[in-house]
C-alpha cells in the first residue's frame, strides 16, 4: 500500500471525522477537516481498469433493463459480453430465454428444491373440494369464490369458456395464468415472513414451516417466469398486478397475524381454482382448440422440471398444475393443524436428498 497526502495533519489534531471506501476504484479516503489521505492499492492499473470495465458493464446492464421493461422486449443477447467472460454471450437467436452474465450461476444452480413429477403422477391429478369445516373455513371459501367470480366476468372466461358464446384463445387463458400466478405467489412468502419473525421474536424453531412456505412463493414465481415467455403483460395488466399485491401482501399479513387457519384455507381454496382452470386448459389443448400450446416450451421450463427436449407447452401446463394440486394439499393439511402453536409441518423433509434422508432417519433411530 502506498501513502498521498496534502498536508498531514498536527499532533493532537482532532480525529477524523469521515471514512470512504470506493470499491469500483479499490481507494480508501479518509477525510480529516480539510487534509485528505489516500490509501492507494499497488496492484496496478491493470486491476483499476478491470474495476471500472466492471462497474461501467453493470451501470450499462442496469440502463440496458431498464429500457427492455419500458420497451417489453427482450435483449439482444448477441450484443453484450461480461468483461470477465473469454467467449461472447450467446447470439441473438439463440434458444435462450434470458440474459445471463456467463461468470454468473444459472437459474437451476440456485432454485429451491422441488417435486418432479412423473408421468403417473401427472395424470392422477383430478380436481378435489375439501368441505369448509369451521368459521374460518367457511369465509376462506366465499373470499376465494367472490375473487373467482370477479375474475371470470372481467376476462370473458365465463361468457367464452363456461357458457360457449364465444372462443377463449391461447392470449385470453395466458392473460388469465400469469395474473393468477401473480396472486398466487404473494401467500407463501408474507406467511413465511410472518412466522420468520415470530421465530426470532419468540427465541423458538420454526419445527419445519419456512421453508416449505417459501419453497411454494418461488415455485408459483417460476409459473409466471415460463408464463411470460409466452405473454408480454400491458401497462394496464401491469398496474392491476401492483395493485393486487400492495392489497394482498398487506391484508395477509395483518390476517395471518390473526387467524393462520383462515390463511391456510384460503390458499388451499385458491389452488382448488388453479387445478381447475388448469384441467380445462389441458382438456382444451387436447381438443385441438390451443394449437399454440403444443410447440417446443421455452428452455426454462425444460430445465426447471426437467422435461425431455422434445416437451411442449401442453406438458409444462400439466407439471404447473400438479405443482398447484401439491399446494392445495399442503395448505388444507397446514390449516387443520396450525392452531397447536407445537404443531410439526409433516412436509418439512420435501426436497432431501435420498442421502440426507436416510441420514435423518438413522440420527432418529440413534436417539
């Protein structure tokens, strides 16, 4: 390390009262009054450069996102290359869905673990109804049934999909799941949120409910993602979405706090809807109505679920649909248990692997 300095400072000056560290350009600034020293690193100005090739990349990258949410378009993945990268990034035709720095981990390095559903299983997902049992049941129902509702009537999906009086088309049923899993996606993460900071409020274990929460939040995340490759949302979707999560995160935070159950239920009710409307778009798809939905689906899709290479989008809707099934069960199982404040989430072990599992087992057969 090197020393510059103006003026240095007398014995017994006052301490300093400023000290700034500028990672783009590794310069340490110590202010004291009006004499500043410097901290200079010695490793050249190659490592400056390096730096601020870096940091000119990401200020590029941010303006770059900026105009492609304003422009609702992708980027030309041909015309941008990390400055650590030796190869350039993939052209712009290429079968990528999005930009991604090549020195970066990929989206399947770093998603939390997830069933993978086989074929069997894939075909054995029905549409059940489980009965409102208590108060708070019963207004989870008639929430979910008044939203239902309302969404049917302001899509067209009840005069065209219900009633047959006119053709609901491939844009009308992505319209319809990418608002879905908008909503869908906001329950998880507030309830985990709320028993995250319960958990370190009350010094307690969580006994197993975070994580299966938030694993559900980015699940239902990655359903709108593959969605989006499919359907670019208007300004006016857009502002109904901001509008819908300010509501929902607000009122489900301030309800969980309340009543768990009527949350609980409430999701579980919501997923009954989604397995629902998801059956009906498979049965369409089948009837030859959405030839759209039977291309190649987007590589996202592919690797999430880990689909063969010749998968279409009529597989990723049935893979989305026993991901709601499976949370439809969850919920409905958490709701009937969440008022024993020492009640264990029987889903806490989803997700191990076989390793872990057995080693799970053998430490609970030692003690």
């Amino acid at each position: 390390m090197t020393l510059t300095a103006g003026r240095m400072p007398r014995i017994g000056h006052r301490a300093y009262r400023c000290f700034n560290y500028h990672p783009q350009w590794r310069v340490f600034t110590v202010n004291i009054h009006c004499h500043r020293l410097r901290f200079q690193s010695t490793s050249g100005e190659n490592d400056s450069n390096t730096d601020k090739n870096m940091f000119d990349h990401s200020r590029q990258r941010s303006s770059d996102h900026q105009q492609e949410i304003l422009s609702n378009e992708y980027p030309d993945l041909g015309s941008v290359q990390h400055p650590n990268a030796n190869v350039p990034s993939p052209p712009s035709n290429s079968a990528a869905d999005f930009y991604t720095d090549e020195s970066r981990p990929k989206y399947e390095n770093y998603v939390m673990p997830h069933p993978i559903w086989t074929e069997q299983e894939l075909n054995s997902i029905h549409f059940t109804h489980k009965p409102p049992q208590r108060f708070a049941d019963y207004m989870a129902y008639m929430s979910v049934f008044a939203m239902r509702m309302c969404w049917d009537l302001s899509t067209g999906y009840f005069t065209g999909r219900t009633l047959g009086l006119h053709r609901f088309p491939e844009q009308r049923w992505l319209l319809r799941v990418v608002f879905l899993e908008t909503v869908a996606g906001v329950p998880g993460f507030m309830f985990a949120m709320v028993r995250h900071m319960k958990s370190l409020r009350t010094l307690e274990r969580d006994r197993g409910w975070i994580k299966s929460l938030l694993t559900e939040a980015e699940n239902e995340r990655i359903h709108l993602l593959t969605a989006m490759h499919l359907y670019k949302p208007g300004k006016l979707l857009r502002y109904a979405i901001v509008i819908a999560q300010g509501i929902m995160s607000n009122c489900l935070f301030l309800v969980y706090l309340l009543s768990p159950r009527f949350c609980h239920s409430f999701v579980g009710y919501l997923e009954e809807q989604a397995v629902h409307t998801y059956t009906n778009l498979l049965s369409d798809i089948d009837a030859g109505k959405l030839p759209k939905f039977e291309q190649p689906c987007s590589t996202l899709a592919r690797e999430y679920w880990r689909l063969a290479e010749n998968a279409t989008w009529r597989d990723v809707f049935a893979n989305i649909r026993a991901d709601e099934g499976h949370h439809r069960d969850i919920n409905h199982d958490l709701a009937d248990i969440c008022d024993n404040p020492q009640a264990v989430n029987p889903y806490r072990r989803e997700g191990l692997e076989p390793t872990d599992q057995s080693k799970d087992e053998n430490k609970k057969s030692n003690n």
